[in-house]
C-alpha cells in the first residue's frame, strides 16, 4: 500500500515538472513567433507622449524588450 502512494507521488511530481518545461518551452516559442510589441507600437506610443522618436530610440527600446524575453 505505501509503494503504491510512493510511486503515486513520485508520478505526480515527475508530470508536474515534465509539465511545466514543456508548457515554459512553447510559451517561449509562441512569443518569439509573435512578440507583444514591435517597433510600430512603440513609436506609436512615444508619439502619444509628445514625441517624435527616431529609428535609434525605437531599436534601444526594442533591444530591452527583448533582452527580458
């Protein structure tokens, strides 16, 4: 009976982490296809600000961007 719940547990906490990489992976992979922003919402965005940003701004920005995905 304790085999039983053992192999029970050490099946649950296997799936769990099998689980959570392969959903990490295909999340990372969704947003390399489709990232939340591009260049065209950040000018955009710093043209709402009052701004009228040049193309070095815009690839500064987009760099931190992707340097946190």
């Amino acid at each position: 009976m304790w085999a039983q719940i053992l192999w029970f547990i050490i099946g649950l906490v296997i799936g769990l982490v099998v689980g959570f990489l392969l959903a990490r992976h295909f999340m990372q992979k969704y947003l390399k296809k489709n990232p939340p922003i591009n260049e065209k919402m950040i000018e955009a965005m710093m043209s709402s600000m009052g701004r009228k940003p040049s193309k070095k701004q815009v690839n500064q920005v987009m760099q931190q961007m992707n340097r946190f995905m």
